[in-house]
C-alpha cells in the first residue's frame, strides 16, 4: 500500500477499521510479526526463569524454591526412584540411588544452558527476520563465545553481548558451586564414616553405648556429642541452602548420614532416660540441634514438594487442612529448669518455620513415637549385660525415652522413607519393604570370644 494511499486511510477511516484493511492486504506479513513478537516476549521470560532459577540455586544463601530446579531434581528423582524400585535388594536400590544426587547437579547446569540459549535464540528470532535454526546457531555461538556466528543488526549484536557475558559467568559460578558442593559433603561423612567403628553399620544408638561401655569409653562419648552437635547445626545449614546435597548418599551403601544422626539422638536419648549419673548436658544439646535439623531438612526436601504421601504405620505426611496451630512440644526434661529452656528454643524453632513454610507448623505437631515398649526393653536389656550405668526405674525411663523420641521421630522417618536410606533398627519403615538390617553387636561379639588368661599370654 503506497503512503500517499495509507495517509489517505488514516484521514477517511476509523483506526480500527484502518488496521484490519491492512491486515486484510498484507495477512502473511502480519502474522509473522504477531508470531515473532509473540516469541520475542516469551524470550524474555524464559530467560528470566532461567536467571532467577540460577541465582535461587548457587548465589542466594536461603532455602528459595525455584521451578525450573525444582522440576528437574523431580525428574531426575522420579526416573532413579523407579529404576530401584525393580531392584531386588537394597545393596542394588542404593547402587542405582547413589546416581541421583550427581545427575541433579549435572541436569540442573544443562538446564540452565539449554534455557538461556533457547531463550536468547527466541529473542534473536522475534527481532531478526532470520529462522529459528540459524537464531538458534548465532544464539550457541555468542552464549557459548564461539564466535562463527553473530548480528547483522544492531540489535541483535545487544543481544549477542548479553549472551556472551552470561555464558562465562554461569560457568564461573559453576566451578565455584561444584567444588562447595563437594568440600560440603566431605565434611558431612567424617564424622558419618568414624561412626562406623562405634555404633555400627548401620549405625544404631544402643549398639553405639553398648560399645562406648565395653570400650571404656562412655565419658568421651558423651562429650564426643558435641561434635555431633555442630555438625547437625552445619547439616542443617548447608543442606537447606543447597538441597541438592541431600540426595548425595555415602560411599558404602551401610551408612548414611540421616541414619547416623538419628543413632546419635537415639543415644543421648537413652543416655538421658536410663542414667543420672552419665552427664546429660551435652545429650541435651544434641536433642534440641538434632530435632532442628531434621524438622528444616523435613520442611524442604518433603513438604514443600507437591502431592500428597503416605508413611505406613507413621500416618500421613500432610494435614486435612491448612492453617493448623501447631500444638506445643518441647524435648522432656527431669527438672523445670531445663525444660523451661527447651521451651524456649521450640517456640523459636516454630516461628522460624513459619517464615519458611506457613503450613509446615501444622504438620511438625505431637507424633507418637512407633518403638515398642518391648523393643526399648530388649535394648536395655543389652545394654545392662555390657554394665552401661542404668540407674532409673525402667517404667519412667520407657515414659522418659519415649516422649523424648516423639519429638523427632516423624520427620527423621519422612526423610529415611523419601530417601531410602539404609534401613537400620529404629529408622521406620521404607517406600519397599525392606528386611530391617543390625549392625554386628558388640555385646554378642562378646560371648562368644574367649579370652586367654595373662599367664598364658607370651611376649616376643
């Protein structure tokens, strides 16, 4: 249409009237540019989710949920998940289970990728009159600072600009994340791999007072749980910052870190109910970090993900309805002093939560612990033919144990069933049924060796 005829238009005709003449002249032209701006704007937001999912991830030290990662640890899980499940026993399930953590952070840095140079090529796309294919080339070209491909107009060279920049710095911040990542989970199995030769593989809170007595050693253990105190508070920290960390299991399918530090609580659990003369100080410590940790960790890696689970004999893992008041709990104690403190630390355990997850205090509520009366009989039992100091009456120790146990049970047993960790004594049930695995007992052990008399013993 000549411009002498357009000016003509414009002056006789409507607006409206006048655009749909020109859309009836020219339909082609004027699909193309509603199709290519439609793309351009679609663009921008994939290269927006692309950007707030990286920094979400590796740059704000906060427990942020970001959709594009959060799909993808899904996938990565499902897919993983399902391939154990045709596995036999667990020693194969972990085999296939112990790939999940390391393709989430591979899947997650090409997703990353693939989304800033899909969402580039769309931008070059929408302002070029190029195809998507050779958009998608000078895209892979300036992102990746290849260079054998680039703008014939000033704004596409913008955009190469910005994508060229964006390529070094995400890898940048990639060799940063990779190397945290894995000096992170270093850390975690020192002490994970150290329990091994004092509560067992898997580990289990009475065989670890069982062996700390025979050994002679009960007064370090007990001041060894303020390692394990610190440690909590570290996994704690870490692992919600970067919960990819969590899906990372140990090296030796026997051990993981959920299960050691459910048998550290376990320990200074029974330490606490049986005993008044062992010092409980440092048992007290670890109960109130530990319950903290597994509740946080509980928070982001189960109820924060969609869908609703169901732990057998546990219950269910969401409430009927949201917006519940969490009823008040705190860890037992013997004395009001203590308590008072307990207290204290859970009613600012469940405001932080709050600002977390606002309907994850409904569900951390009062959980009655599963262990049998029984069971707790027959690991006193043990525990007295290997002299442990058991100086309270049974039945208020039993009463003692397990509301102290109730504190921390449900969200240590949501983590083990989502994980499939290691299925040790006291560790709940699995999404397989799974035979319950004990570790060697030392107290066993102990019966059948038979010791020579020091006359007999010779001496180079």
């Amino acid at each position: 249409m000549a411009l002498d005829e357009v000016r003509q238009h414009q002056a006789t005709e409507p607006r409206l009237a006048f655009v749909l003449t020109v859309v009836a002249s020219e339909p082609v032209a004027f699909a193309e540019l509603a199709s290519r701006t439609g793309i351009f704007i679609l663009g921008i937001v994939v290269v927006m989710i692309s950007l707030v999912s990286l920094m979400r991830t590796v740059i704000v030290p906060r427990p942020l949920r970001s959709s594009l990662s959060g799909f993808v640890m899904w996938l990565v899980e499902t897919a993983t998940r399902g391939i154990s499940f045709l596995r036999s026993t667990y020693a194969r399930r972990d085999h296939v289970l112990a790939w999940t953590g390391p393709v989430m952070i591979l899947a997650m840095l090409i997703a990353w990728l693939v989304g800033f140079l899909v969402g580039y090529a769309m931008l070059i796309y929408g302002i070029s009159g190029m195809d998507f294919g050779n958009a998608m080339r000078q895209s892979g070209s300036s992102l990746l600072t290849l260079g054998f491909a680039g703008g014939t107009n000033e704004n596409q060279t913008i955009i190469d600009f910005i994508a060229a920049a964006t390529g070094p710095i995400i890898i940048a911040m990639l060799i940063g994340y990779l190397p945290t990542i894995f000096q992170t989970y270093l850390e975690r199995e020192v002490l994970v791999t150290t329990l091994s030769t004092s509560g067992g593989e898997p580990a289990w809170g009475p065989e670890y007072l069982a062996r700390a007595t025979l050994a002679g050693t009960l007064e370090e253990a007990t001041t060894h749980l303020d390692a394990w105190t610190e440690w909590a508070a570290r996994l704690r920290l870490t692992h919600i910052t970067y919960p990819t960390l969590m899906y990372v299991r140990s090296p030796r399918a026997s051990r993981h870190y959920l299960i050691s530090l459910l048998c550290m609580m376990d320990a200074a659990a029974l330490q606490i109910s049986l005993s008044k003369t062992v010092d409980r100080m440092h048992a007290y410590r670890l109960l109130l970090q530990g319950s903290q940790t597994f509740e946080s960790l509980y928070v982001v890696l189960v109820h924060d993900q969609r869908g609703r689970q169901r732990i057998p004999v546990v219950g269910k893992l969401w409430p009927g309805r949201r917006g519940q008041q969490q009823e008040q709990q705190h860890l037992p104690a013997w004395t009001l002093d203590i308590r008072a403190v307990h207290a204290a630390a859970a009613q600012d355990s469940a405001i932080g939560f709050a600002t977390l997850n606002t309907d994850a205090a409904s569900v951390l509520g009062v959980h009655d612990s599963t262990i049998t009366h029984d069971q707790f009989i027959r690991a006193v039992r043990m525990l007295k033919d290997v002299g442990f100091p058991i100086d309270r009456d049974l039945d208020e120790a039993w009463t003692m144990f397990r509301d102290i146990r109730s504190q921390y049970e449900f969200p240590a047993y949501a983590l083990t069933y989502k994980l499939d960790a290691v299925p040790a004594p006291w560790s709940g049930p699995r999404f397989k049924k799974t035979d319950v695995i004990y570790p060697t007992s030392a107290a066993a052990m102990r019966q059948q060796l038979t010791e020579e008399p020091d006359s007999k013993e010779q001496h180079p």
